[in-house]
C-alpha cells in the first residue's frame, strides 16, 4: 500500500480563542519512519477535553503550532515496520500516549503511561526530529507512531463506538480496575459526559453496583440508561445525607475549582474508601481536616497499553458503548465548538 510523503488534517494554525475555534486544512511531512513505527489511514478520531485545553493553551502556554490535535485515533495499518507487532491491514487504535523511555521501572511493569521520564503525547509531543519536532494528531487522514502504544480494536467493536475508549474510555477503566471495581462494591461517578458515561458502563461491566452522582436531575434517565442503579443529587441534602458513609470507590470525572469535596463528596465514602480523580485540577485539591479521616484521594493518568487490551476486552464482553454522535473530519471546527459548549452526548468522533 502506498503511503503519501505528506499527512493532512484539520490544524489549529495559532493559539486559539475558545470562543472563535478556528482550525484549517493543513498538510506536513511526518518524522522519519522507524522499524518501531506503523501508519495508519485514519477511519476516525474523538474529540476529547484535551483537545480543546491543548489548542487553547489553557493548561500551559506552548508554540508548537500549526498543531493537529486528536488522540482517539483509529484506523487500518498501511505500512508496519519489521519490529511491531501489527500487520498491514489490522485496525488499531492510538489513545493519549506515543512514547515513553522504555527502559525504567514503570516502563518495564506495563506503567508506561507513568514513565520517570515523562509520556510523549500523541499530539503535541516532543519527536527529536528535525524534519516534524512535535507529533501531530488524529484529526488527519493518516497517522504514525510507535506500534508499541498501539492496540488492536477487537473485531465485535464499531470503529466510532471504539475511538473515545481510547482516552476517556481508559482514563476511567484503568483507576476502576486498580481501586477494585467489582462485585460486592459500591462505586459511585461523579460527573455524567465524556468520561463519566463510561465509567458509569465500566463500573457495571466490572460487576460493581454503580450510582451516579450528578448536581442536577438532568442526565438522570440517561444515567440509568446507561446502567446506573441509583442517582445521587449532589446539590440535594437528603440525596447525599442518605448516602453517607455509603462507596467503597468514587470516580470524580469533572473536577471544578471550588466543587463540595469536603462538605459533600468525601462523606459519601466508607472508611477506606478511595476517590480517583480523573480530570487535572488547575491548583491542586483542597482537602484535609476531619472529612479526610479515614478516606483517600488519588488522582490517575489515563491507561498503558496493557490497559487498553483489557478495557476493549471487557468492553466486547459486557457491550460497553460510547454514546457517540459523528461529524465529517471537515467540519472539525463546529464540533470543537459544540464540544467547548457542552453539547455532546456524549463524544463527538469526526470521520473520514
Ligand atoms: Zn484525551
Ligand atoms: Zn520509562
């Protein structure tokens, strides 16, 4: 199969005003192939939180434009270099992470996404070459990285239902498994969008019995829909004073500066419950005094590739699905929009 010398795809040309997204058809010549690396023809990509942050420099300034973000990628290999483990024609899936050291200790134990040195990024990350210095995106017609951070999508799986599992899919699944999701558990999710419908999925899918935890009653039906056994109200005092003391794990999926962690969220844990948070708080979590007693907060880092495996395998086997709406890759910038103003229910996935 031929592959083109240069990739195309939907750019951020500047630093973008997140009430104006503006992003443009723009083509570059990808880094220079390795026998670690594969191409893939992009079928799809997620729009996914990051994204937006990424290319509005609202997590820390950067000049790595033009920038092609998306990092939900799928796609069938057109070319695979001798030392990967794919073959031209497989369809697989690239989530948040395209490198890391491989050699420390974290690398070794199936952690890379916790790798000493640092993850590179799917997008936006650092290459070493000259030729591209900073990895480009999904939202393109092809792709190229290291084969060791891509996964094989199980064939019982749509490509668009597949994509967000990718990050927000694993970003939630893999701080599940850890804290130990599964049956006689009570897991609650805070948070009904991205990563919360899936958590609320996974969480069952796991054998946990699984409540989501949303300010208002809005997304209440489709939190049951997706398999939540009970709501809680967090803006309710007789929702959450009936539920004290009562899950073993919370996944916070939409940390806000200034939410009610003490006053309301930590008490809905058991003694020795854990609260995984999964969003990145700009400065950090204010907790501690009498609330904290007895009770854990840790934060997680999407998922390695082993993770990945496991997720999609469970995945196929209990019929976990992304709500996902789609939009034509060219039409990037009105989903980029909608996405900045919640409208998504609950990811977009642009395709080719
Ligand atoms: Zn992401
Ligand atoms: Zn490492």
């Amino acid at each position: 199969m031929s592959v083109p010398t240069q990739f195309a795809g939907q750019a951020a040309m500047q630093k973008q005003d997140e009430e104006a997204f503006d992003l443009k058809q723009y083509s570059y010549t990808p880094r220079e192939f390795t026998e670690e690396d594969v191409v893939i023809k992009v079928e799809c990509c997620g729009i996914c939180g990051s994204d937006l942050h990424t290319i509005t420099c609202g997590w820390m300034e950067h000049k790595n434009f033009p920038l092609i973000v998306g990092h939900e990628i799928v796609g069938k290999v057109v070319k695979a270099g001798k030392n990967t483990k794919h073959q031209v024609g497989d369809r697989i899936g690239f989530g948040a992470q395209c490198g890391s050291c491989m050699k420390c200790e974290n690398c070794k134990n199936h952690n890379e996404n916790y790798c000493v040195g640092g993850m590179t990024g799917t997008y936006n990350g650092a290459t070493g070459s000259d030729v591209q210095p900073y990895t480009q995106g999904g939202y393109a017609d092809y792709y190229q990285g290291p084969g060791h951070f891509a996964v094989k999508i199980p064939d019982g799986i749509e490509s668009i239902v597949a994509a967000p599992m990718l990050c927000a899919g694993v970003t939630v699944f893999a701080p599940l498994k850890r804290y130990g999701a599964g049956p006689g558990k009570k897991v609650g999710v805070i948070g009904i969008g991205g990563l919360g419908h899936l958590a609320i999925q996974f969480a069952n899918a796991l054998g946990a019995e699984t409540y989501a935890i949303s300010h208002s009653d809005k997304k209440k039906a489709d939190a049951e829909a997706m398999g939540a056994k009970g709501f809680v109200s967090s803006g309710d005092k007789e929702s959450t004073n009936s539920h004290n003391s009562f899950f073993d794990l919370i996944i916070c999926t939409s940390y806000q500066e200034g939410m009610p962690l003490q006053e309301v969220y930590l008490p809905l844990l058991k003694p020795f419950g854990n609260m995984v948070v999964v969003g990145l708080p700009n400065s950090g979590v204010p907790a501690g005094g009498w609330a904290l007693l007895g009770k854990s907060i840790t934060g997680s880092l999407i998922g390695s590739p082993k993770e990945l495996e496991e997720m999609f395998d469970v995945a196929v086997k209990h019929n976990v699905k992304t709500w996902v709406e789609t939009r034509p890759m060219s039409e990037a910038t009105q989903a980029v929009q909608d996405m900045h103003h919640g409208k998504a229910r609950y990811r977009y996935v642009l395709t080719n």
